[in-house]
C-alpha cells in the first residue's frame, strides 16, 4: 500500500512538471467592462502589429524595387 502511494506522488510530480515553463501569464477578464477593456487592448495591439509588418513589407519592397532596375 505504502509502495503505491510512493508511487503515485512521484508519478504526480513528474506530471506537475510537464507543461509552461516560466511564469504563467494572468488571464483574461471573462465580463463585464474589464473585458471590454481587455478586448480593445487587444484589438488595438493587433493593429499595431499588422501597421509594423505592413510597413516593413513595404520597406523591404521599395528597397527590392530600386535595385532589381537592370543597367
């Protein structure tokens, strides 16, 4: 009986261990205007994200469009 108990705790420890390393990130607001809040941040950081990757397409574009011109 010991035995097993032993070694279901080391089996749960082992199993504990898997998953994120690191800290975990706090979650989301479920309702209310929290969530709302949350939302709208997330939306605005999507923009920012899609506004960088659009900009530096359009750098590494113009820059390839200039030199690509044969002499």
């Amino acid at each position: 009986m010991k035995a097993k108990l032993s070694q279901s705790f080391a089996l749960l420890a082992l199993v504990s261990a898997c998953g994120t390393k690191g800290p975990l990130a706090k979650a989301p607001p479920m309702w209310g205007p929290d969530r709302a809040a949350y939302d709208a941040q997330q939306a605005e950081k999507a923009a920012e994200a899609a506004d960088k990757t659009a900009k530096k397409q359009a750098e590494k574009t113009s820059s390839s469009a200039t030199t690509d011109i044969p002499k």
